[in-house]
C-alpha cells in the first residue's frame, strides 16, 4: 500500500509539475508577445517623429522661399505703383490732344446726333435697288419640282 501512496504522490506531483511548467511557459510566451510589440511601437514612433522633423524641415524651407517670392512681387507692385503716378501726372501735365482737337471732337459728336435725324428720315424712302415687281421664288409662276418620285 505505501508503494501505492508513493506512486499516486508521484503522478500528482508529476501532473502538478507539469501543469505549472506550462503555466510558466505561457506567461514566458505572453511575456516575449508584449515584448515584441513594445518594440514595435518605439520603432514607430522613431520612424514617425523622423518623418515629422522631415516634414517640419521642408515646409519651413517652402514657406521661405513663398516669403521671399510675395516680397519681390511687393517690390515689383510699388515700382509699377510710383511708375503709374508718375505717368498720370504727367498726361495730366500734357494732355493727349490738342486743345484744337478736343474742341473738335466735342463739336463732331454735338453734329453726329443732327446726322442721325437726318439718317431717319432717309430710311422712309426704298432702297434703289429695290425690284417693284414680283420676282425669283416670289413670283406665283408655277415651279417644276425635280425630287417627284416616279
């Protein structure tokens, strides 16, 4: 009987044995899992504030060089701005025409409305090419139809 008791204690024993060495080994597998992917994250989030930097370096360098564009074309606008005043005081200076001509185009535009009066009442009349009678498709001859199907 004790060789019974001692071969009982040792199948629990060896099942107990066995039972927590699995135990182990799945935490020791858990325990790599969670490992691997605390690696994973830190690579990526090293890949990720390197693409960041990246990022924040290229677009510093854009905005600079669209600094620099929008303050040449600043310059350019207040160069053409002083040459357009100057151009305007002196056309102002120096009119285009003379004051011979702008009298005359004051006086023809004052005649051209006496023109269109006129103009007016020439249009009551027929024009002179105007056929009194009848003629081509108008006249009431009978045409001969050449599409007739036979």
């Amino acid at each position: 009987m004790e060789i019974v008791y001692l071969l009982v204690g040792i199948t629990i024993g060896a099942i107990g044995g066995f039972i927590a060495r699995k135990q182990m080994s799945a935490s020791e597998q858990q325990l790599q899992r969670l490992q691997q992917q605390v690696n994973d994250s830190q690579t990526s989030l090293e890949q990720y504030q390197s693409d960041v930097a990246t990022h924040l370096k290229n677009s510093t360098s854009l905005l600079a060089r669209m600094n620099e564009a929008c303050q040449a074309a600043m310059v350019q606008m207040e160069q053409s701005t002083d040459l357009l005043d100057r151009a305007n005081q002196r056309s102002n200076d120096m009119p285009f025409f003379s004051a011979e001509a702008q009298e005359y185009m004051r006086n023809s535009a004052a005649n051209k409305g006496n023109k269109r009066t006129a103009q007016r009442e020439s249009l009551t009349e027929a024009p002179r090419d105007y056929a009194n009678d009848r003629s081509g498709l108008f006249s009431e001859a009978q045409q001969n139809v050449t599409n007739k199907a036979s």
